[in-house]
C-alpha cells in the first residue's frame, strides 16, 4: 500500500487530491493536509471584495468532502520536511502541527512515499512597512481580506455620497510583486461600482505598478490579436484603464504605507509619495517557509528550496542574463530537483527565472513583476502531478508520461467588472503559451492565433460560469472529473 500526502488545499492541491483519491482510495492512503478549514475560490474574492458576494459564496467547508472522497484530512500546517527519514522512521516523513482550537500547537509525524507540496504563496505583508489589512492597506488575497475591504470601501463610498472626494490606489504593494491580474480585476470593479452611484466627480483614481509597461502582468506582456489587429497589451490595458478613469504610476516600487500615505521609488531613482483614502495593494508572494531536515537532522532547506522558500524542482536554474532565458528552462514534471517522491505543484514550485525584464532604479532597487502562476495553471500541474505519481504507485515505474510546462500551455485571464447577467463587461485575454518562446514564435514571442483580446459582455458571463462550474468540481459533485482544470 502507497501513502500520499499533499500539503495545501488550494487550487492545485485541492485538484491533486481529488484525483489521487479517484484513482487510489480503494488499495493505497490519501492524506492532505492544510490549516485552513474551507476551500475558497480566490477569483471570486474580487467580488466579496465590492460587496457583491458574500465570502459563503465563496468558500466551502473541506472536512465532507474529503470524508465522501475518501482523504485523511488533517488541519494542520506543515513545519518541516525529512526526506531521508531519521533514526525512528525509516520513510520520508512532515513535521505537522495542528492549528485547531482543541489541538492547537499538537504536532505529528505524518510519513508518505510520496509528497506533493502545494502550499500556494506566504502573503509577506511584513516585507513593506506598514503594508496589509492589520495596517494601512487591503487586500483582496484571501475571502476574510476581501470582506474587510469591502468594509472600508464602504466608508469611502459613504463619504462621497456626502460630498467628499476620495482617492483611490490599487496595485503591487511591493517592487517585486505579482498578480497584476487580481489587483487589476478589483481596481475596475471599484470604478465600476462608482460609476454606478453616479460618484465618478468625487472620485480620483490611481492604478500603481511594478510594471515597465501597463499589460505586462508578470508575463512580460503580449502581442495579441484584437479585431484583426495585433495590439501589445500595453495598449490595450491603458486603453481599458483609460475609459473607466482611472490613472496610472508605473515602474513604481512601493516601499513603506503610513496612513493614508504610499511611499514608493521608481525606475528613475526618484521617491515619492502617493496621498491615498483606500488603497489595496498586493503583497510579495514568498514560499510557506517550511524547513527541511536530511537523515543526520541537518538543515538542508537551501538545497530543497530557493532563498524566498520555494521549492526547487526540474527546472534550469544557472543563473543567465535576460537575453538567454529560455522557454526550455521551465519545468514540467515539478519534481523536486534533490528528491524523487517529492513534488511541487502551482506556486509552490520555483520558477527558473521571470518572464518579464528585471529592472533596477540607479540606487540598486529591483523593481519589476516576478512571474505569476494563476489558477489555470496551477490547476494542470496540480492534475499531471497527480497522474504521474498514479502511474508510479500502480505500475511501480516512474515514467512521467504527463507533462504541463508553462512553456507549452495556454491560459485565459478574464478581468471581470460589475455582476449579474445584464450588469457587467469583462476583458478575456488568452496566451498561449504563458511563457513566451521567442525561438518557436520570433515574430510575437507566443501563437498569435491563440493569443487574443476581446473586451464584453461574454467574457463576463464566461467568468460567472466559471465561479459556479469550479465550486462545483471542487466539491466533488458528480462527474466532477469531466469538468477541465
Ligand atoms: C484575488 C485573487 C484573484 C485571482 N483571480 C484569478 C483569476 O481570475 N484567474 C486565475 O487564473 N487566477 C487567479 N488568481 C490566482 C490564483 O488564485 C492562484 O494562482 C492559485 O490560487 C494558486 O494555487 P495554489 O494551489 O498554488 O495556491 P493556493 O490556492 O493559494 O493554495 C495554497 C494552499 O496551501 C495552504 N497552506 C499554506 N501554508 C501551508 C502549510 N505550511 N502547510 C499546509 N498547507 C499550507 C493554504 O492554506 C492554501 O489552502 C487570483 C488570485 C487572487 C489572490
């Protein structure tokens, strides 16, 4: 019998999960671990975020649907990983420690012959001073955030319908932040819902970014095909931001929020100050922080995982300048680069390098989006991962048939504003693929038939579709499996 443990319940564990439980349960254990009790589908939290939806709508309890999948759940954070095993345990084996109320601090030995790390990204607040909802800003990363600020832009729209004007800065909270997307998905349905209080006189609002150019979203941005023409996404962005009000600082490394006030560094070397009333800002993304420890019990966390705490897998990681990257140094099985029966799925794994230029002010500060991995993605490697450690339990061979590099496949991004079917107007871009290869496509750098724009109502009706057709694959209803990642 084969034990598999996952750790993290997010879009790509959850997705390994359930497909390991479909195809093992009977003859081999199930064990995911994960500290939050719900699920939640974090594309919606941009709804909670403006009031739209309620964070039930967006979250599910995970405990009955591991019980009907037949997966151990334990509520629990991993702490560390033992590859090699120790004096007592002759397997691999995750420190845990459970964060219930009535087992708070326990912790436990939970060994596998095979792991699949999937604990998403640490939101680092602390990396910029008086960043995050405990402090200056919001945060729309997770459905109790997105409920707060929606309280606070609450207070802000209450003060407008009395006649004060409001300033409003949404973006990355950090010179290296990711997920533009999200950030740029929220600032529209804020214009959105502004707009429809007819409040836009009161209201300035100001988009800030990493970003060298508008559009580049952590990808570097993209050439796509719109109304038979090919547009860089810089244009197209500006153009959307353009017609819903909304200003812009770019190349903008935020580096410290006081109350009501941003302080940031541009690509110039200047520094600055942005006077804000609400303002939600992405933090920089980090691994979970988990150690590992070798059969002597010696820290070998640098040889597993990169120095932000994320894992090392089958990717090329030498060091080269921008001009060498290549499509071919991405990953595609996500096995750990140092262990055989350990994985890494969706943003817990390494990238090899960004996919957007890096960039430096004169006084040394990166400042440039390092890349996303969104929940397309993630989802496909949360499922190949899966189908390859399937395969090596039932055949006893490791063959990794099931590849998904961020190289070789497309995503959709749809950046949704206002809700309801008649109430809302959506931008669906999709890339293929997410990382460009500008040997195979020199011209564009990606497919451009498949690298397209279109701004509309269907787009908006896609994303709403999408928030019911994953909760309920999520929740294992029937036939989930049919339902593509
Ligand atoms: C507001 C918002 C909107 C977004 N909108 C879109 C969109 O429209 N389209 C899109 O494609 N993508 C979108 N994304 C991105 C998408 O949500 C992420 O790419 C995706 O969630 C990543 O999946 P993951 O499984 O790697 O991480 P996550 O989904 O974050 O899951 C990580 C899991 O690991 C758990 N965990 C953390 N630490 C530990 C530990 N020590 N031990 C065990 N478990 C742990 C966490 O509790 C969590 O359950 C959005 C993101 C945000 C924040």
């Amino acid at each position: 019998m084969a034990k598999v443990v996952v750790l993290g319940a997010g879009i790509s564990g959850h997705t390994a999960v359930s497909y390991l439980s479909k195809a093992l349960k009977k003859n081999h254990e199930v064990v995911m671990v994960s500290p939050n009790s719900n699920f939640q589908w974090l594309p919606s939290n941009i709804w909670v975020g403006v009031g739209l939806m309620t964070i039930d709508q967006v979250k599910f309890k995970l405990a009955p649907v591991y019980k009907k999948l037949g997966v151990d759940y334990k509520q629990a954070k991993a702490v560390s990983i033992h590859p090699e095993g120790n004096n007592e345990n002759a397997k691999g084996f995750v420190k845990i420690e459970y964060v219930t109320e009535e087992e708070k601090g326990k912790e436990e030995i939970v060994t596998y012959d095979y792991l699949i790390n999937a604990t998403g990204p640490k939101l680092n607040f602390d990396a910029t001073e008086g960043l995050g909802p405990h402090k200056f800003t919001q945060s729309v990363c997770t459905y109790d955030h997105a409920a707060h600020a929606w309280g606070k832009l609450q207070e802000s729209l209450a003060k407008m319908e009395n006649g004060e004007r409001q300033t409003f800065v949404v973006g990355t909270g950090h010179a290296l932040a990711t997920c533009q997307g999200a950030a740029f998905e929220y600032i529209l349905n804020i214009a959105f819902e502004i707009k429809k209080r007819n409040l836009m006189h009161l209201a300035d609002l100001w988009w800030i970014s990493n970003e060298y150019e508008l559009g580049d979203f952590g990808m570097g941005g993209a050439y796509i095909k719109r109304n038979g023409y090919i547009t860089p996404t810089k244009i197209f962005t500006e153009s959307i931001l353009k017609e819903y009000g909304i200003r812009w600082i770019k190349r903008a490394g935020v580096q410290k929020v006081e109350d009501g006030k941003i302080h940031y560094e541009n690509l110039r070397g200047e520094y600055h100050t942005r006077d804000f009333d609400f303002a939600m800002l992405i933090p920089g993304f980090a691994g979970a922080g988990m150690k590992a420890f070798n059969k002597q019990n010696e820290d070998i966390t640098s040889a597993v995982f990169v120095a932000n705490g994320m894992m090392k897998v089958d990717a090329d990681y030498t060091p080269k300048p921008y001009e060498e990257w290549s499509a071919k140094d991405w990953p595609s099985i996500y096995q750990s680069i140092k262990y055989d029966n350990i994985y890494a799925a969706g943003i817990a794994f390494a990238p090899p390098h960004g996919m957007s230029k890096p960039m430096q002010s004169p006084n040394g500060t990166k400042i440039f989006p390092t890349p996303p991995r969104t929940g397309m993605p993630s989802g496909v490697i949360g499922k190949i991962v899966a189908q390859n450690i399937i395969h090596a339990v039932k055949t006893g061979t490791m063959e990794h048939k099931h590849k998904a590099s961020m190289a070789h496949m497309g995503a959709a991004c749809i950046v949704s504003a206002g809700y309801g079917l008649f109430k809302g107007q959506a931008a669906v871009m999709t890339v293929n693929p997410i990382v460009p290869d500008w040997e195979k496509y020199p011209k564009w750098g990606r497919n451009i038939n498949d690298t397209v724009g279109v701004v509309g109502t269907a787009g908006h009706w896609m994303k709403l579709f999408m928030h019911y057709m994953f909760l309920y694959k999520a929740k294992a209803k029937p036939f989930w499996w049919l339902i593509p990642e």
